[in-house]
C-alpha cells in the first residue's frame, strides 16, 4: 500500500525552463572556471545548490572554499532576479496527478535541492498552497543532510506518521533523486524524463521505473493499491 508520492520540484513536477543549471552554468563561468552546462548537469543535478556547486568546481580540479562561496553568491543573486521574473509553470498534468492521489488518500509531498525561501517563491508563483494542492513540502533547509542521503524522505514520514519507507514512492529527474529514494529504502524509486536527466543516466542509478510524464505514474500506483 502507497501513502505518500514525494516529488522533486523543479524538472519534475515544476517547468522553470532550467533556469537553475543555466543560473549555475553563468555563476561558474563567472568565477573563471571552464564548465560545460551539461557537466553542470551530470555533477549537480538534484544537490543542494551550494553543494551542488562545490561538486561540480571539484570535478574540475577546483577544490577552494572562496571560489565555491563566491560562485554560490552570485548564483543566488541571479536565481533570485530569474524567479522574479521567469514565469514558472506546472508540469503538464502536475495539479491532475495531485488531486487523483490525494483522492486516494495518497500523500503528495514535494522535495527540494532548493532552500526554504526559493521553494516558497516557487509555489507562490504556481498558487500551490499546503492542505489546498499539496500536503506538504521538505527543502534543503529542512534537514541536517541532503541528497542522496536520506532525511528529506525521512522527515516528511515523520511528518505524516509512516514509518514503513515501502509505503512511500520518490519521484524525480535527476540520479540523485534516485539514489535518495533508494537510500530511503523507498517502495518505489522512479526516475521522470522531464528534467535534468536522459533515460540513459536515469537508468545508470537503477529506478524500478523511468516514465515520460507525470500521468504515467497513476497506474503503477492504482496497480499497488489495488
């Protein structure tokens, strides 16, 4: 039995057009190191946007903190100025999916690289409101660890009384979002096609499923129920 779906936010359940990588990408360039956007990719998707800096400056033989911090500022300046501007939207079917879940009696919970202040940006954007569109939503501010440890999922079970991960399913765009599902010990880990990642790196951390679009994910979980 699901009882709770945890989506990431942007790539999966969000359409920013991504705005984050891209934001990441200028911000490096900035600092006078040599990425290419889809390296930005490969090392950062998914992280903590400072960690997921830090991992991509190392990837590149960068390993000083001032760089990493001076990067991460001028990332955040800008991604504030985008998300002020950029007009954020749904991923097609995202409302549908919620509503057909939580008419199940399905926890929707969203889950976040971000932190606090830009996911709220974000959903003030979108009009989704907790307890109206969603029952809640964990972001990188939230926990001690972020992924692909575990304790985002671990705490929206908290929240919500589960205890058993196997009643949880993590959906995500990227193969940190994966490995955290799986670090969860998640019933489900399911990689989506419309964001960071291609089925090919999706498939390199092993989901038990890879879908194409949000919709797709109400059958597998009709089917365990049922």
């Amino acid at each position: 039995m699901i009882r709770m779906v945890i989506f990431d936010m942007a790539g999966t359940t969000v359409d920013e057009d991504n705005v984050v990588y891209k934001t990441l990408h200028q911000a490096i360039h900035e600092v006078s190191v040599d990425v290419t956007f889809e390296n930005v990719l490969l090392h950062g998707a998914g992280k903590e946007k400072k960690e997921a800096i830090k991992d991509i400056l190392l990837a590149h033989g960068v390993t000083n903190t001032e760089i990493t911090n001076w990067a991460y500022n001028i990332f955040s300046t800008r991604l504030a100025d985008a998300y002020n501007t950029l007009p954020v939207k749904e991923q097609t079917g995202a409302l549908v999916l919620f509503t057909a879940l939580r008419q199940m009696q399905v926890k929707v919970v969203l889950n976040t690289g971000y932190n606090k202040e830009t996911a709220e940006l974000i959903l003030n954007k979108l009009g989704w409101q907790v307890g109206e569109h969603i029952d809640g939503v964990v972001t990188a501010s939230d926990v001690p660890n972020n992924r692909p440890f575990p304790d985002m999922i671990l705490f929206a079970m908290q929240q919500f009384g589960i205890i058993n991960a196997e009643e949880v399913v993590k959906v995500g765009d990227s193969i940190i979002d994966i490995e955290e599902g799986k670090n969860a010990g998640c019933g489900l880990s399911i990689g989506i096609t419309t964001g960071a990642h291609r089925v090919a790196q999706l498939q390199s951390a092993k989901p038990d499923y890879i879908i194409n679009d949000l919709m797709a994910l109400l059958p597998l979980i009709q089917a365990e129920n049922n």
